[in-house]
C-alpha cells in the first residue's frame, strides 16, 4: 500500500480522522493526498474569478488542518480540485495511483443519528476504490483480528484482495471468514478460492436474508479490530442502496474500522 486518499470535510472528527490517516499511513510506509474538492455552479454575467479565490482558500485550509496533526514523517500532499464528487475522486484516484481510501463516515453531518452521511456514502456506493471508513475518534492501533463477511467467495479481479493482504502482511492480521447464505445463493458460491483460502483462519457459515443481517448477528462474537466487506452492487449496503445516508440503527458496527474493498468478480 503506497498511497492513501483522504478526502477532507468540515466535520468536527476531521483532525482526528487525519491523525489516524497519518498513523496508518507511517505503518505501511505510505504517502497521503489529503484533497478537497469544489464545485461551481456558474451564472451567465458573473463577473468575479471565482474558482481562483476558492482554490486558494481551500488550499489554505488544508495546510492549516495538516498543521494540526503529528505528522510523523509521512509524505503529505494537500490537493484541490474542482468537479462533481465522485467523478472528480475516480479520476484523480486513477492519475496518483490511489490504493486506498480513507473515508470518515460523516464528513458534515450532524444527525447522531447517521452512521454514513451523503458524501461518504455516495463515494462508497458510486465508486469502485477500495475504501476503509474509520469511526468517529477511532485512535490508531495495530489490526489483528479481521472479520470478512461474503456471501460469494468466488474471485476473478486479481487485485481485488490486495488491501486486504497488505494489511494482513503488515500486522500479522487472523482473518475470520463469515460465509452467509442469502436467498440468492448459488452452487459455488462458497466454494473459497486458493488465493483466499491461503488467507484465512477460521470459516463460519450462517444463513441470513442479507450479509448485512449476517454481520449484525455475528461481529461481535467473533470481537474484531476491522470488518472487512465487499461492494456489489446487491452486496453488504444493498439494504440502503437506494440512499447515500445509512443509519447507525441500521449499521450498528459503528465502532470499528470498515474495509470496504472492490468486488470481487
């Protein structure tokens, strides 16, 4: 893992959501773009360069939030750019090689009541890049137990399991591999590939209506430092896909680490 993206929100966690960027970063060695980015929604005779002033102050904003942290000798890299959220963080994830995104659940929400505001739940559920959402507080530690929850083990992108192994190589990671049979369960779906398999401890299997529900009932036994899922477009968030916001009443996880990697197939 050598670069991490970490977009940059006006929420009161943002310091500390920094902080544990920056830690996980020096862990692996890793660079971070820490980016913000704007848009403009221009009217015919506006006579004032708007875009040049909002770049500056969001460039400015980011050095004085970078100035807050201990920066431990990570490489850091403040960025803005202008665009429509999602396709603006897809394209730039492309140009600087982005391996992970490192998101805060609610960037500007202030409903206790949400787990996932707007912005972080359209990145999660309208890209394809691999994403770890960290808790609101959450200080840095070592990642030892791992729950991964699948209702298809079957892989065919390459690299899809990339974050996860980079994080198992670098903390000595135990995977627990939770396998839920939903209605939609197919023959081979638990059939776990050699590349996975090679990663994985110990293998329980349940029976739910959604890996969603399957999580809720088996997380905490298993007492995890990551829940590691899978985004489908039918997978783990499917229960609110048709929303960007998730509830904390409806994801009750909301005190670990999520790796959210891309699917599998």
């Amino acid at each position: 893992m050598k670069n991490i993206l970490v977009p940059v929100g006006s929420s009161k966690n943002a310091v500390s959501h920094l902080q544990y960027a920056v830690d996980f970063a020096k862990a692996f060695g890793a660079r971070l773009f820490v980016v913000q980015i704007y848009d403009i929604y221009s009217k015919a005779g506006t006579m004032i360069k708007v875009d040049d002033i909002l770049e500056r102050e969001s460039l400015l904003f980011l050095k004085a939030h970078i100035a807050k942290v201990d920066t431990k000798g990570v490489e850091i890299h403040a960025k803005t750019y202008k665009g429509k959220l999602v396709e603006t963080i897809e394209a730039k994830s492309k140009i600087l090689n982005i391996d992970l995104i490192m998101l805060e659940p609610r960037t500007n929400s202030i409903k206790e009541e949400v787990y996932l505001g707007k912005t972080s739940g359209k990145i999660i559920k309208q890209t394809n890049i691999p994403a770890l959402i960290v808790p609101e507080g959450y200080v840095f530690k070592p990642i030892i137990y791992i729950l991964m929850a699948l209702k298809s083990a079957v892989i065919k992108k390459d690299d899809a399991l990339k974050p996860l192994i980079d994080i198992k190589n670098q903390f000595k990671s135990i995977i627990n591999l939770l396998l839920v049979k939903t209605p939609f369960h197919n023959d081979g779906d638990f059939d776990v590939d050699e590349k996975l398999s090679t990663l994985i401890t110990n293998t329980t299997f349940a029976e739910n209506a959604t890996t969603f529900q399957g999580v809720l009932e088996h997380y905490k036994e298993n007492d995890p430092d990551l829940l590691c899922v899978v985004r489908r477009k039918r997978g783990f968030f499917a229960k609110l896909w048709e929303k960007n916001t998730i509830l904390k009443k409806d994801f009750q996880s909301s005190t670990l680490p999520v790796l959210v990697l891309s699917g599998l197939k």
